[in-house]
C-alpha cells in the first residue's frame, strides 16, 4: 500500500500524475521486496493495468477491486441543456459514463486522513 502520510504527493503539490504514481509504486516494491522491478518495467505495469481499466468500460464491463472500490458504466439520461452563447435550448442525447465507487475502507482512510490533516 502507498503511505497515506506522505506530506505531499508529487512536484504538482495535492495531485499526482502517473509518473509520481510510478515513482510510487516502484518505491514500494523496493522497500518490500527489493530492488526486483525497474521504473521502464513499472511503468509499463501501470500502464498495462489502466489500458485493462479502459478496454473492460468500453465493453461495458464493471470491475470491483476489493478494498479500493468499482468503476462502472452509468447511464446518463437524455435532458435539456442551454446553450451557453445564444441561451436557446438544446437536447443532450443520453450516454454511457464512467463512474468511480469508492470501497467503505477506501471513505475510512481518506476520512481518517482528512481528520488528522485539519483537527
């Protein structure tokens, strides 16, 4: 697991981009088991794994990782919007989107964190 106490996530401050995600990780992978993974090979895991997130919502496929939490497809329903310039009304069609549920450990721990971060 990634130490939830780190003072900041990455260069960037309160966000972290994949390549601090992969800094991470292989870090962890050195502290537990050694020197066994490169940052190339970490990498392409990382990406292996996102690439496998994309490829299972674009077939409409949910995918629960226990623990963390399920992305799923939602249907969006059709409704009316207004068009910013002009303020007529317009008709969004409606659409599949990509959720993100977190798991009940997941809320714990960022709630856990929120309450040590600002008392």
């Amino acid at each position: 697991m990634l130490a939830p106490d780190s003072p900041t996530l990455g260069p960037s401050g309160g966000r972290m981009t994949k390549a601090d995600l992969v800094e991470k990780v292989t870090a962890q992978i050195a502290r537990t088991a050694g020197p066994l993974i490169s940052k190339k090979d970490c990498a392409r895991v990382v990406d292996s794994f996102l690439d496998a997130v994309k490829a299972a919502l674009a077939e409409q496929h949910n995918i629960e990782i226990r623990g963390f939490g399920t992305f799923k497809i939602r249907q969006r329903k059709t409704r009316m919007a207004r068009n910013p310039r002009t303020g007529d009304p317009v008709e969004v069609a409606a659409r599949p989107v990509p959720v993100f549920k977190p798991s009940k450990e997941l809320r714990a721990m960022v709630a856990e964190a929120s309450e040590r971060v600002s008392p």
